[in-house]
C-alpha cells in the first residue's frame, strides 16, 4: 500500500518558464555587455544644424577615414588619439591606395572644439593633397526642416 507523493500519474502539460527566463535573463546581460564595444571611434558631442542636406551614407563605411576632436587638444582617426602634427601622415597613409573621388575626410568636431582648432586640422589635411573634406553636424530630430524665404 504505496503512497503518492505530487499529484497524479497523468502527463503535466504546463511549460515551465523557469529554465526560459534563465536563459533570457543571461542573454540580456550579455548584450548589455556587448553593444557598447560595438560603438566605432571617439564620441563626440557634435552640433546641431537646422537644415542639412541628406547625410553621406560613405560616412558609416569602415574604410571611410573619420577625424574626431572631442575637445580642443585631442585628435582621433577611429579610437587611437593623435597629434595634430602627425594626423596628416597618418592620413596620408590610409589614402594611399583610394582613388581620387573616393579621397574624403570627414571631420566630426565637439560643440565646445574652438573655430581655430578646427581650421588647423583641415589646414594639416590639405597638406596631403586631399581637397574633399566633409564637416560632420549631428540633424535635430523631431523638427520638420525650415524654408528659407
């Protein structure tokens, strides 16, 4: 004369969600950990500007050579800092091999950078005979462009 511990002997049909939350829950931390490092270059608070053309998509590109200047005494190409009399060979080297339509330097400046700093970079690109240099400006959202009249 045995007895039952737990229920029936029928088949339980109920999921358990326990093992699945688990599974969630180490997945959202793992992802978390993640996408951080997945961010390219420097970050750079940059302006806003109220009418702007469409942005470059090569821009986004990983062969695209990005100058950033958080502020004004730093400067990057990707994450490795640089002196501003060394950034032109630097970008000399990584347009060795570009064609001369695809010999773009784009150039992302802080909000605080001073005018002059700014100037004193394009001035060190010009040197390396690159005469395309795109101004980066971060578009207001959530405004509807104004016309000019």
């Amino acid at each position: 004369m045995g007895m039952q511990v737990g229920g029936a002997d029928e088949y339980n049909s109920e999921i358990n969600v326990t093992p699945m939350v688990d599974v969630m829950l180490v997945l959202l931390i793992i992802f978390m950990i993640v996408t951080p490092l997945l961010q390219q270059g420097v970050s750079v608070n940059l302006p806003k500007e109220m009418n702007s053309p469409d942005e470059d998509p090569d821009i986004a590109k990983d062969t695209s050579v990005i100058v950033a200047i958080p502020d004004n005494n730093n400067f990057y190409i990707g994450k490795e800092p640089y002196p501003l009399d060394s950034l032109g060979e630097k970008i000399s080297r990584l347009m060795e091999n570009k064609t001369p339509d695809k010999r773009i330097v784009y150039i992302k400046s802080g909000v605080e950078v001073d005018y002059g700093t700014v100037v004193n970079a394009i001035n060190e690109i010009r040197k390396q005979d690159i005469d395309k240099i795109g101004l980066v400006a971060d578009k207001k959202k959530g405004q509807p462009a104004q016309s000019q009249q």
